[in-house]
C-alpha cells in the first residue's frame, strides 16, 4: 500500500521557520522524483519546490526561492521541506508529490499539512 505522510505543520509567527517531512511507504521512493506542492484556500495548487531521484537537482518556485530548502533521505524514505523566514503568504496545505514517469505516469499524493503562518 502506497503511502505518503507530511507532518510537521503547524502555526509559526511571520519571519519563523518550520520543517515539513514527508515519509513514505509502499513503493521504491528512490525512483521518484519529489514534489512539494501548496494550495491556500481559494488559490490553485502551486508547485513549491521539486528535487530528483538522487538529490542532485533541485527547483523552487520564486516566492520561495532563498528561504525554503528541499532536501531528501533515500535510505530513510523521506523527503524534507526546509522552510524559513515564513511570510503570511506562506500559509496553505503542503502537500507531498512522488511522481515517476516509466511506460506510465505514476503519482503519489499525501494527504497535506497545514501550515499557518501569523502574529
């Protein structure tokens, strides 16, 4: 059974950090290339942050480029969102993505973290 698990989230003050964690089960996590995605409400899901298979390439959206950092483990199944200096405009549902595309697409979704962010 695939399983992708965010935690992690919670309500920080404006300039605060948090760190969001995504752990997985059920497939070869290794193989995926990871996404962190959000969506506040009203607002279309965004693509936050992405990293490769082996960690070596990573992308960010610009409103997070410089303050948010996507790091993974493969031999923990994990993948972490390292975010700091949090804005208002942060706040939203963190959702994690594992996405490989062989023959067919395949993609992973959890269930999202909500991150809050005010004073």
């Amino acid at each position: 059974q695939v399983q992708l698990v965010e935690s992690g989230g919670g309500l920080v003050q404006p300039g605060g950090s948090l760190r969001l964690s995504c752990a997985s089960s059920g497939f070869s996590f290794s193989n995926y290339g990871i996404n962190w995605y959000r969506q506040a409400p009203g607002k279309e899901r965004e693509l936050v942050a992405a990293i490769s298979t082996t960690g070596g390439t990573t992308n960010y959206a610009d409103s997070v480029k410089g303050r948010f950092t996507i790091s993974r483990d493969n031999a923990k199944n994990t993948v972490y969102l390292q975010m700091n200096r949090l804005k208002v405009a942060d706040a939203a549902v963190y959702y994690c993505n594992a996405q490989r595309i062989c023959l067919r697409v395949y993609d992973y979704w959890g269930q999202g973290a909500q991150v809050t962010v005010s004073s």
